[in-house]
C-alpha cells in the first residue's frame, strides 16, 4: 500500500490533504470535506474513507 493513497480517485486527492483540510478547517462530516476541498462531491465512492478519516481525527 501506497504510503499516501489516493482517496478521492475522481480529484486525485491523497490521504494527507484530506487529513490536513480536516485539521486546519476542523471538518467534522463528509459534506464538510466535500464543501471546503470538494473530496467526495463527485461521485461519492471515497465516503467510506473519508469517514474513517473524520472518525480517526476527531476522536
């Protein structure tokens, strides 16, 4: 596995960005992410991951 996978395959948006848009902007739901980088607006398959990126930051 990449060390930085690829979430968001529609945008080409790795983990790192995700995470540190969660963190910067203290993103809390997908459509948080989805309005602030657009991860997981376009066709929805990353929601799983980006969930799990959510539950794994704001824990």
């Amino acid at each position: 596995m990449a060390e930085d996978p690829v979430i968001c395959t529609c945008l080409d948006m790795c983990k790192s960005e995700i995470v540190a848009a969660v963190r910067e902007q203290k993103l809390k739901t997908i459509e948080e992410v989805g309005d602030a980088i657009e991860a997981g607006a376009v066709c929805g398959s990353c929601h799983d991951d980006i969930q799990e990126i959510l539950d794994e930051e704001n824990a």
